[in-house]
C-alpha cells in the first residue's frame, strides 16, 4: 500500500503539471440562459438582439411600458491570455519541481519499503533460530533430568538435584513457548510489510549469516553520497527552488494581465425558434491596482515560506549526515559484536561439555551444570542477535546513504 500511494502521488503531480500547461491554451465556455421582464432597457435591447426591432417599437408608449417579453440567449465565449507577466511559466515550473519531489517521495517510499522487508524477513529466520535453540535447550535439560534421576536412583545424590532439573526444564519449555509465539508473529509482520494475506506462507531460503559484507568506504565517502542520493535531500532542494518559485508567481500579481476574448450570441423570443445572432472581440488589460494588500502580504508570505525551506534543508541535511553516522558507527559495532559472540558461543558449549564431563563424575555441583546450561542459551541467542543485528546494520546503512534499492548487491 506504501508503494500504491507514493506511485499515485507522483501521477498527481503529473496532472497537476498539465493543470498548469492549461494556462497557455484558451478557455472556451458555452452558457444558456433565459430571461422575462417588462424592464424597457432589457425589452429595447432583447429585441435589438432578436433581429425583431421594427418602426412600430419606436412608438413612445412601446419603449416606455414595454409588454412582457422572453429572451433565450445562448453564448459561446473563448478567452486567450496574452500577457500574465510570466505567471502560467512560473506555475508549470513550480508544478514541476512538485512532481520531482514526488518522484524522491516515490524512491524514498521503496528504499523504506526494501529496508522494512529485510528487517522482517531476517526477522523471521533469527525467530527461526531462536526456537531452534530453544530446542536444544529443552533437549539438553530432559537429558540432563534423565541423566540426574539415574544418579538419584543409584543413590549417588538427592531429590533436590532431580527437581532443581525439572524447575529448569520447565523454564527451558516455556522459552520454546515464547520462541514458538515469537515466530508466529514474525512471519504475521514480514506478510505485512510485503503487503499480502497476513496467513500467507512462505518458504524462507536466506540463511542468518554474517557473510555478507557493506561496501567499503569511509564515514566521509558514506556521508557525501548521503548528500548526494538521499531523497530527502533532493526533495529539500527541490523545495526551496518550488518556494522561490512561488514567490515570482506571487510578484506576478502586481502586473497587468492581458487578454483576448471573442464572444458569439444568439438570441431568440422562444428556445426553438430562430433568432438574432452577433459576435464581438475585445482585447482587455487587468490591472490591479489596489486589493486591500493581499498581494503584498502574498508576496511577504512567499519570502517567509522561502526562507522556511531553506532552514528546513540545513536542518535535513544535519539529521542526513547524523544517520549516516550513526549507521556507520553500528555497522563497525555490529561486526566486532558477532566476531565477539562467536567466540563466546564456542567457547560456552567447549565449558558446558567439560562441566557435564565433571558433573557425571560427581566433581561438580547441579548448581554450576544449570548455569552452565543457562550461559550457553544465553550465548547462542546473543550470537544469533548479533548476527541480525550486523546483517541489518549493513542495510541501514545503504538506506542512510540513499543507495538501497531493489537492484542492491545487499538484496540480491
């Protein structure tokens, strides 16, 4: 739907262009009207118009206390501006930097669009692994119950180790619970975002990995692309040049408008009859000379305005170049994060087989077997998030820099 109405608001301005070329070409408008009255001007002129004045209308009496009469008068008027000091120019300039800007708002909508999917989709593939660590906790805890209630029996330990290990279990299950639910919900947002049947289905192929690697390039290579590429940026551009634009149209007004007109009118005592009919042309000049001030506070209005936009794009391009940092700085995190959690995860499951090892001889205490159990769900789920969270930063910052497209090396 995102796409739908960035793609109608470009089309928009596309006829918002051609309502501005209208002012180049000639209105034409046709009218019907009737009238009936007695009033001596109207009945001297509806019979003039008529082509049924005779000698007898002159008779004083006719002229002064005319009978009732008809008039149905139909009119064609066509009306060509000549001059408009630049005015119907500015407005199709003016209705083209608009469409510009909705041409960005349409790029800017799909590069939001592209970053929201791989969210929700590498969203769904983390969920994916979450539940499947989950598993192998829950796994991991029944073998750990079975392998405890074997030593219990034997007489090798007590109750309290057996139950500490259901306690556990049960702990590990409703994370499969919550990691089950989890899921769900993250294919439910991917069908969102995508635009489709919540209850649709896919089958997902990318894998979670941190293969894949950003473009290199440093933050001020990152920044000045931003400058260049950002949508927003183009539509602040654009913005402040539509806003200059206005104020010109705005100054227009203090012209005169020159215009051609042509007029053809029949007139006739009843509709289906045949009448009089005559044309006139005129050239005319409109000069506003005074309007109470609205065209100079138009005018002042149109210079805030450009001002406004000029601000508006400092202040855009500071916010730019701030999410290009910040996206630069979380990629930078994100690897040394993953290459960090990796390391962690290994070296977690390396401690949980030795303290196993140690626990079956009876070394050890079922205290240390369950934190151990605990550090290394904790340290896969933080290696998994890493990952996410590096494969996102990767996107983000192409959506910073205003490269982010369907045809990235990122997507593909």
């Amino acid at each position: 739907p995102l796409a739908a109405a960035a793609d109608a608001g470009e089309k928009e301005a596309q006829a918002r262009i051609q309502q501005a070329h209208s002012g180049y070409l000639p209105r034409v408008q046709f009218s019907e009207s009737f009238q009936r009255g007695n009033n001596p001007v109207f009945g001297f002129s509806s019979l003039l118009n008529q082509h049924r004045f005779s000698e007898a209308d002159f008779a004083l009496a006719s002229l002064n206390r005319p009978d009732a009469m008809n008039n149905y008068q139909s009119q064609l008027t066509i009306e060509q501006v000549i001059f408009d000091a630049g005015q119907t120019r500015r407005s199709v300039a003016a209705a083209r930097f608009t469409h510009q800007m909705a041409g960005e708002d349409t790029r800017r909508s799909r590069s939001d669009i592209i970053l929201s999917v791989l969210r929700a989709y590498f969203a769904v593939t983390l969920a994916e692994k979450n539940l499947e660590v989950a598993r192998q906790s829950v796994d991991s805890a029944r073998a750990d119950l079975a392998r405890a209630e074997s030593i219990y029996h034997s007489g090798r330990s007590t109750q309290a180790d057996v139950l500490a290990l259901r306690v556990h279990l049960a702990g590990m299950q409703e994370g499969q619970i919550r990691s089950s639910n989890d899921l769900a919900i993250a294919h439910a947002a991917l069908n969102d975002a995508l635009g489709v049947s919540l209850d649709r289905t896919f089958e997902l192929t990318t894998p979670l990995e941190s293969s894949v690697r950003a473009s290199e390039g440093t933050l001020e290579e990152y920044r000045r692309l931003a400058s260049e590429e950002r949508p927003e940026m183009r539509q602040a551009e654009l913005a402040q040049r539509l806003a200059r634009t206005q104020r010109e149209v705005a100054v227009a007004a203090y012209w005169p408008h020159v215009a051609f007109q042509g007029i053809v009118e029949a007139d006739a005592q009843n509709f289906i009859t045949k009448g009089g009919a005559n044309w006139s042309t005129a050239v005319t000049l409109r000069w506003n000379l005074w309007n109470g001030g609205e065209t100079t506070a138009r005018v002042k209005e149109a210079r805030f305005a450009e001002s406004r936009s000029e601000a508006i794009r400092k202040r855009t391009d500071s916010a730019i170049q701030l999410e290009v940092r910040k996206a630069y700085l979380d990629l930078s995190a994100a690897a040394q994060r993953t290459e960090v959690a990796s390391a962690a995860a290994a070296e977690a499951e390396e401690a949980l087989r030795i303290i196993q090892n140690r626990h079956d001889a009876g070394l050890i205490t079922i205290t240390e077997l369950l934190r151990s159990e605990v550090a290394l769900a904790a340290a896969r789920t933080q290696r998994l998030a890493a990952i996410y969270d590096y494969r996102i930063a990767v996107a983000t910052l192409e959506h910073a820099a205003g490269t982010l497209g369907a045809d990235s090396t990122l997507v593909n």
